[in-house]
C-alpha cells in the first residue's frame, strides 16, 4: 500500500513540475546548465543556508554577478503554490529594503529561485550567533535595520500597486547587504490584501512566537499580523535575544513578556542588549519598545499602520504617551499559542501517545502553522 502511495506522489510531482513548466512566468528564466555552472554543480563549499524549503547556494553567474539560489528540496513541504507565489511577489516588487529575484529555473525535477546574493546572511544570524557571523550590530547600525525593515513593510502594506502582506516577518527572514541595510525576504508565503479588509484564512502558516494571536488563533488575517511581527523583531533587535527562547525566569514566557514587565516597572533599558554597554541612544532605544510594544497589542486596531510606525521610529511622529496598562498583559492572548505550542513540545517529549491525547487546544490544533518556518 505504501509503495502504491508513493508512485502515486511521485507521479503527481511529476504533472505538476510539467504543469509548471509549461507557464509563462514574469521573470528572468534561467537554464539548469547556467545555475550548475554559477554553483559549481551546487557544491557544499558554496551552501549558505538551509531551511525547510531546501539549500541556498552562492553562485556567480557568467557576467560575474554573485547570487543566491534557492534550491528546493524534492522532501519539501513547501510546493508548487508557495513557489510560483514568491516568483510572482517578488518579480512585480522594487524597494531598497526588499530583497530581489533575479529570476528562476524550473528544468527536471529542479525549481530554483535566482536571488542577489547579501553578503552579511541574515539578521537572525547576527543576533543571535554572533561568533558565526562576526559581525558587530552597533547602536547605529541596530537603529538603521530597525527603520530600514519599517520601510520596506510600508511599502508593502501601502505604497506598491499590490497590496501584499507577508505573513512570516522574523529576523530569519531579513537578510543584511555589505553595508548592512536591511532587505525583507522569502514571499512562499505573502498574500495579496486590500485595504482595511481583514480575511479569514483557512490555512494558517508562519512561525510560532511571531504570529499575531487573532491570526495564530483564529486565522484572521490583515496587514496588522505584519505589524505585530515586526514589533516581535524590534524587541528582538534592541535586546539582541530571540523572542521563543529567552525567559530570565519561570515566570516570563518570551522576550516580549519579558518587555512588558519592565515597561510596566519603569526599567525599559534593561532590555538593551548588554553588548552594547553604555553605548547605544537612550531616547532611540525607548522609542523603538514602545513603538514595538504598541505593534505587538492585542487589539489590532491598536497597533499603528507600517508608515506611522516608520515615522515615530524616525521621530518625525510622537510615540503615544499612553502604551496599553502592563495589567492587561498577564493573560494575555498574544501568548497563548506559545504557551500552548510549549506546552504541547513538552507533553510530546514525555509521552507522545499523552500528549495526543491531553492536547485539547494546542497552537497546532488551533491552526495549521509553518512546522519549516524557522525562527533562529
């Protein structure tokens, strides 16, 4: 029976690859002899990166342009939906602050996404391995990536003739040029919108600490589940701590738990990253956790619009004096599906048959997230 199951995927692989290439794409297509010869025939001493999707290799293609190519895996549970979906972002999509595809290969069994190559990997990367990057994120530096990931959602949300939300704004997912300016990545899973419309999205994915609660939940989907992640990746950028894997105690979930029970005891600096030292703006650093504290509310009608967001971090708009009571935070439903998701990890850990069986209202079975969407 398995056997049969098998042929019968493999198969269903094979007419969607042909279905795929027999499509007329709005972007450079490249032959697989090209990327073979750009990868060294993909060597390992070229693979940058590994993700649920497959490899990412640095080529140099023959007018000597470096590039990234993303290879995806033939185990990947990311297909052909999530694949023609990023080749058509990305292609109509030109901003600073986003990185750009230079087009794709679909030859065989191979799909490949042709990207610039940036040099500094992710921020990710440089936040939370710091000894693999070696790269040293100063204050100016942390401030310009801040504003940069601001704008670039900002055009998204409102400025580009499509109306797109992401979906999986994580450091992961925000890569860093030569000169550290950053660029917003990997749109498998982006959406198109309209203004002001919130959908109910029947497929929930994304990654667990970075969704926002109603959409995490519920599956309610808008422009302000971007807003919320990228308040997530503020928090994470001044602290220099991943937001799923940093507790100082049993009685702090997250780093943005954490953030609001210093804002509530009037201690906001001590999330700055101790890297740092006495060398970073104190008016800058208040001002990027509060805007993130508003970007991550509860209520998404609370949380500001990308280019409201772009214009307090810059100053030339004033943070609101009033950030929503740290009282509301203590049950709040912006941790729920984390706790759940832990909860669930460690009831799985203990007894997988148990925990099939207690998890009445995990994260998962609330909603169909990402499992390849990784935050570090």
């Amino acid at each position: 029976m398995s056997t049969l199951w098998w042929k019968g995927y493999l198969q269903c692989k094979k007419r969607q690859r042909k279905d795929l290439e027999g499509m007329e794409l709005q972007t450079v297509s490249f032959a697989l002899k090209q990327i073979k010869a750009a990868t060294n025939n993909f060597d390992a001493s070229n693979k940058i990166g590994e993700g649920g999707f497959g490899a990412v290799y640095k080529g140099r293609l023959s007018d000597g342009t470096s590039v990234a190519v993303k290879q995806l895996s033939h185990q990947s549970r990311q297909g052909n939906r999530e694949f023609l979906n990023e080749i058509g972002m990305i292609s109509c999509l030109q901003h600073p602050n986003l990185v750009k595809l230079h087009g794709c290969c679909i030859e065989g069994t191979e799909l490949l996404l042709v990207y610039e190559y940036l040099e500094n990997n992710s921020l990710a990367r440089a936040l939370f391995n710091p000894e693999k990057s070696q790269l040293i994120l100063d204050w100016p530096t942390r401030f310009k990536i801040c504003v940069g990931i601001a704008k670039g959602l900002a055009y998204l949300h409102e400025e580009s003739s499509l109306k797109i939300v992401h979906r999986d704004i994580k450091a992961t997912n925000v890569l860093l040029d030569k000169d550290l300016n950053p660029k917003i990545s990997d749109f498998g899973l982006a959406r198109l919108t309209e203004d002001e419309k919130t959908y109910i999205s029947t497929r929930v994915a994304g990654t667990i600490g970075y969704m926002a609660p109603e959409y995490a939940l519920w599956g309610y989907l808008s422009y302000k589940a971007d807003v919320y992640s990228f308040g997530i990746v503020l928090l994470e950028i001044v602290s220099g701590k991943n937001n799923n894997n940093y507790a100082p105690s049993d009685n702090f979930i997250c780093l943005l738990d954490w953030a609001c029970h210093l804002l509530q005891n009037g201690k906001i600096e001590e999330l700055v990253d101790d890297k740092l030292g006495s060398r970073f703006s104190k008016a800058e650093a208040e001002r990027i956790i509060k805007v993130a504290l508003l970007c991550t509310s509860a209520t998404p009608s609370l949380r500001p619009v990308m280019s409201e967001a772009v214009g307090m971090l810059e100053g030339q708009r004033d943070v609101p004096d009033e950030i929503p009571e740290a009282s509301t935070y203590s049950d709040d439903l912006r941790f729920k599906a984390l706790k759940d998701f832990q909860r669930e990890r460690l009831n799985q850990s203990a007894s997988s048959n148990q925990a099939q069986l207690a998890s009445i209202q995990t994260a998962s079975d609330l909603c169909e997230y990402n499992p390849e969407s990784r935050s570090d």
